[in-house]
C-alpha cells in the first residue's frame, strides 16, 4: 500500500477484499473456460506421464525436461488446432510451464530407482 499512497498522494487509501471477492465471482463462460483449460492441462499432464511410462517401459533412455516439455506443448497445442477452431493461439517461451523447485528434475534422477524396483517385480 505504501507504494499507492506515494502515487496518489490526495487520495486516501483502503484495504478492501474486492478484488479477492471478483477473482472468486465467476460468469457461467468463464467457468466453461476455466473447466476447458484444466482438461487440456490434464491431458497434458497424461500425455507427459505416457512419454516417461514408455522408456521404463522399453527400457530405454528417460526424455530430458526439454523433450517432455516439447512434447505436451505438441500435443496440447493439437488438442487445441483440433477441437478449438475459433481460438487464436499465442504459445509463450515456455508454454505456460513453471519449472522450479528441487522435484524439476525428478524424471531424470528417478530413473536408476524406478528401474531397480520394477527388475525386482
């Protein structure tokens, strides 16, 4: 708030909860969008699920974060071209991913344990 008083030196400042209170109030498109969203996500995040099942699978090298990246961003941006025709995409440098955090890489450091555990199954 010290930052809005210093821009609007005559105007007297309140704390109020109306801008939390119109995040949470939702037109009925806006919660068909919302809803749309989340089941793209979601299947993106079955589509990256699937890539890394199928090299413990075949045995073969686990994708870098890089390859699972470009591979939800494909196959979400298809879900899109496909079922969307009167959306325009924009796709962002990192298509809307947040990589952060000391679990970012756990494909790649999982990989050795996941092995073992499945050779003893």
């Amino acid at each position: 708030m010290p930052q809005i008083e210093a821009a609007f030196p005559n105007a007297t400042v309140r704390a109020s909860g109306i801008v939390g209170h119109m995040r949470l109030t939702k037109r009925p498109e806006e919660l068909v969008l919302q809803r749309e969203a989340a089941r793209i996500s979601d299947s993106m995040v079955s589509a990256g699920v699937a890539l890394i099942g199928e090299a413990l699978r075949n045995n073969t090298q686990m994708p870098t974060e890089i390859e699972i990246e470009s591979h939800i961003i494909r196959h979400a941006l298809d879900t899109m071209y496909r079922e969307h025709e009167d959306i325009m995409l924009v796709q962002g440098t990192a298509g809307g991913l947040v990589y952060s955090g000391k679990r970012s890489a756990f494909p790649m450091a999982c990989r050795p344990a996941i092995a073992r555990s499945a050779a003893k199954a």
